[in-house]
C-alpha cells in the first residue's frame, strides 16, 4: 500500500525504497514548438504528482497514463515505426510535454509506461488498464486438491483418544505415542506407493497436519510446574510480582514431601499401626498396541490401571479394567481404594495414610471424602484413616515407579487384547511381582448418592476442595471430620453429617431405629450393563 501512495516503504527484497517525489527537468527543446512544457509550474506538477499517487489504486494509475499517452505511427522511410506521445492536462487542456517531463512529474520509469501501454494493446483496451495479474495466478507446480484430500484421509484414517488429565478444558485429541508427523509421513508413502498414487512431500503433510488438524501425540504424564515455569521464564519486572505465590509455592512443596517422607519412615517403623501407601491412575493402555504399521489404523479399546503401592513394603497392586466395565473418574477411584482398604489392610493396622496428586476429578472431591467415612466406620480394625495431597505440579511418588516399570517392559510387546494385559503387568516386575486384580462392573459403587445418603450433601459442598491438604476421617465421629489447608497447621473439625436433619427423618420413619446407621448397605451398584462403544472398538473386546 506504502507503495502505491510512493510512500517510504521496503520491498519484498528487504531493500528500502525512498519517498517519490517531484524530480527537477531542464527542458531544451531548440527549434520544437510543439512541447509545452514551460508552461507548468512546480506547484502545477506537484499537484500532478499528488493526484497520480492519491489515487491509492494500481488500476487507477495505470488509467492516467494510457489517458495522457497516444500511440503515433510514423510513414515509411522513417527509422522509428511508431513514437510515444506524452500529455498532461493544464487548466482543463491536454499540453504535449516532452517524455523527460513527464516521467519526472510523475516520478515513474519508461519501463513501466512501455508495459502499461502493451498491455493495453494486449487486452484490446485504450481506455482503461487491466487489472493487476501479480499474484493472482495458479502456480504450476500447485498440489492437486485429489492429493491434499488423500493426505487428510490418511490422516483421519488413525485413531484418537481423548487426554487423561485435561478432558474439561481442551478440544484436542491425541494419537497414539509411538507415533509422529514422520512417521506417519512414511506409512503415508508407503501406501500411496502401493497401490500405484502419487504423494506430497513430506512438508505439505505436516503443513496439513498443523494448519489444519487439532492433534499432538500421546505423551506419558511428566511432573512439569506451570508456576515454576511461569516464574522461569518471566523477566526481571515479572518475577517481582510473582515472588511471593512462587515462594509459598515452593514452601508447600516441601512441606508436602517432607510429611510424605515422615509418613514413610513411620509406616517402616517395627511394629508399627500405621499403614502409608500412594496411589495414581496409569496413563490409558491403548489396546492393541506393538510396533507393527497395521496397528496404527486400528480403533482402540482404552484399558485403565489404578495403581496402589505399599510405602514399607514396596508392594505394588494393580487393579485393571477396560472401558466397557467402567469409566476413568471418582466412581472407579473410589471404589478400588475400598477394595484395597478392605482386602490389602493388615488387621493390626489401626491409621491409614494415603497420598495421591491434587487430581480434583479423581481424588480430591466430596465422593472419595464420603467413601473414606463409609470405609473407617464400618471396616474392622481401621481407627482413623488420611487423605494427604501433593502439590500441584510436584506431584512424583513412589507409585510412579510402578508407571515407568510396566512401560519399559511392554514397550516391545504386541498386545491384540485387554484379556492379556494382566499377564503383562505381572511379569513387569521380577522381584515382588505385582499382585493383579481384573475388576469387574459390579466391583464399581455409585459415589455420586453418597453424601445425599449421608445427610452430608451441604456441608460437603462448602468445603474448599481446592486448597485442602490433609483430610482425616475417625471411626466413632459422625458428626465431623477434620481438615487442613496447610501441612503446617493444626487440623480442624468441619461439619459433616447433619444429624439434626437426619433425626426429623428418622421420626417420621421408626424410633427405634438409630439416628443414622452408616453401613456397607450404602454402596449400590454404578454400572447395571455393559457401558455402550463404537462397533469398531467391539471386535477387540
């Protein structure tokens, strides 16, 4: 645009172009009076000048110069066939000026009057110009768009799996890890080579797949910060406004591990009644998976792991289902953690304390709170269990371990089914195999009708579940339960269950029964069938 005003711009080269202007002319015409020149003033031609660039318009500039340029054609005999003729209007008159004039009012080249003009007689035009062509044609070498749709094709062809941690707040999908942008270029190749196709290069398929797909690939979950990041990365200005979450970021940080390390060497302490595990659900197990090419085009069943590990014994548990049983949220979470408690507890354990990530979906909500409760009432043995939670972003515990181990072994299996999943866990580790549980669909509680049969549904709601630590649950205390919102601080009793409330709807029913008798009986089933999939995914099943 700069341009076409002859304003001070730089060219596509990355060359400066000063301003146009009015360029000085001493005109010396001897004997030929045909040439007017003389009669324009500096101010006439500036004005000439400034209504040529004010135009604004490539079309518009190329018009002035075929109105006030004629074509002449000379006799025969003459060494010139044909001759330009130049005019500029004056006062509402048509003056011939000499070209040297007239180029430099206009501050244009012969070059661009000559092309102007050829153009003009190209076209079968004498009036008007035609319009600009630069950039505006079909390159030669332009992808066919029957090539570009068999790349998207190709693309949509493998299956995708929605993320674990970030379901709520993005619309991305992911591929399988042992996947990329060249490896899929290649199996894209192949295919097109098979069957006799032509193909793009390997920059208009990642031109495709970024411009015009909301992809990435499958990556296992890394215990990167977002605030230390953030407090990383920030300049000098920034971090000063940052310094203080950061550095109480860092405290609780340490705090937690500190209180998990302390749980630890309690829970080893000989004879000790205290029992400290970590617990995390495994990234999806996409089924089948290996490293053959078939594999990749294949729709997916996603078999889910939740891992216990036992943090004085080093004992791993292992408990496995796939989608079709159950889902991946506090539902399942919950359930499994009372299976543990119930089965895996030895009976002279009298605290339990367990540690997980801040994961709200999974682990920190009212529905894991209230099966805890259920679970210190009404299991023998159990005086008082914790729920302890990292902070976020540092969220590394000795389950972890489990994670890596079972990954590096089936990095170079090929496994067609969820059935053989068990098999691989166990054999993941050689020392202290990992002890295996398939669950099944009537293992899963409905969590969700829990603090409504509790009687605890309001004073569970106004809990800060964001900021809670520490929450502990004691057999005998159906009125409160303890919370913290800092390692460092003391607990302190929150109401849970409104017995007020719970004994107007007991008078109504018997006197002689309790106020409010929590029992196993609360635990209804979640699941009544099969949960529904897509036909592709029901021939790996």
């Amino acid at each position: 645009m700069a341009r076409l005003r002859g304003q001070e711009h730089v060219n596509t080269c990355g060359k400066h172009v000063p301003a146009k202007s009015v360029v000085q002319c001493a005109c010396h015409h001897g004997r030929q009076k045909v040439f007017r020149c003389e009669e324009f003033t500096e101010e006439a031609r500036t004005q000439l000048h400034a209504a040529y660039y004010g135009s604004d318009s490539y079309s518009r500039q190329r018009d002035f110069i075929l109105r006030f340029t004629s074509v002449q054609k000379n006799g025969h005999g003459r060494r010139k066939k044909r001759s330009l003729i130049f005019l500029l209007p004056l006062n509402g008159e048509r003056k011939r000026v000499c070209k040297s004039f007239f180029l430099k009012t206009l501050s244009v080249s012969e070059k661009l009057v000559v092309y102007t003009i050829r153009k003009a007689e190209t076209m079968c035009s004498s009036s008007f110009s035609p319009p600009d062509m630069r950039g505006r044609h079909e390159p030669h070498n332009k992808t066919s768009d029957e090539l570009l749709e068999a790349v998207r094709l190709h693309i949509q062809s493998f299956p995708t799996m929605e993320p674990h941690y970030t379901r709520s707040n993005t619309a991305r999908k992911f591929l399988g890890s042992k996947l990329n942008i060249t490896k899929m270029y290649e199996l894209y190749k192949d295919d097109a080579k098979s069957k006799g196709q032509g193909y793009v290069k390997s920059g208009i398929y990642r031109r495709l797949f970024c411009d015009e797909f909301n992809l990435s690939f499958h990556r296992p979950k890394k215990d990167v910060c977002g605030k230390c990041e953030q407090y990383e990365n920030a300049t000098d200005a920034e971090k000063g406004s940052l310094e203080e979450e950061y550095r109480q970021h860092i405290r609780r940080k340490s705090e937690a591990r500190e209180e998990k390390e302390r749980d630890k060497a309690l829970a080893k302490e000989k004879g000790s009644a205290v029992h400290a595990v970590t617990m995390d659900l495994q990234s999806v197990l996409s089924t089948p998976c290996g490293n053959v090419s078939a594999l990749y085009y294949t729709h997916k069943i996603s078999v889910y792991n939740f891992t216990i590990y036992n943090q004085s014994t080093s004992e791993g548990y292992c408990m496995i289902w796939d989608e079709t049983k159950g889902k991946r949220g506090a539902v399942e979470i919950g359930s499994l953690l009372f299976r543990y408690l119930r089965d895996h507890v030895p009976s002279d354990v009298k605290h339990v304390i367990i540690t997980s990530d801040s994961t709200v979906a999974q682990n920190r909500n009212q529905y894991i709170a209230a099966l805890l409760f259920i679970a210190v009432q009404c299991l023998p043995g159990i005086e008082t269990i914790q729920q302890k939670f990292l902070e976020p972003g540092h969220t590394s515990m000795e389950v972890d371990s489990m994670h890596s181990t079972i990954d590096a072994h089936r990095k170079h299996l090929k496994i067609n089914s969820p059935y053989e999943w068990p098999i691989v866990l166990q054999m993941a580790r050689r020392e202290k195999p990992y002890h295996v549980h398939e669950v099944e669909r009537s293992e899963f509680f409905d969590l969700h009708c829990l603090p409504k049969s509790l009687n605890a549904e309001q004073s569970l709601k106004l809990i800060p579940w964001m900021k809670v630590k520490c929450i502990k649950f004691t057999k005998g205390v159906l009125e409160e339960i303890e919370v913290k919102e800092e390692y460092s601080q003391e607990y302190k009793k929150v109401q849970f269950t409104d017995l007020r409330r719970a004994k107007k709807l007991k008078t109504r029913s018997s006197k002689c029964e309790p106020v409010m008798a929590v029992n196993l009986g609360m635990l209804k089933p979640a699941y009544l069938g099969t949960l529904p999939v897509s036909v592709a995914k029901k021939l790996i099943c």
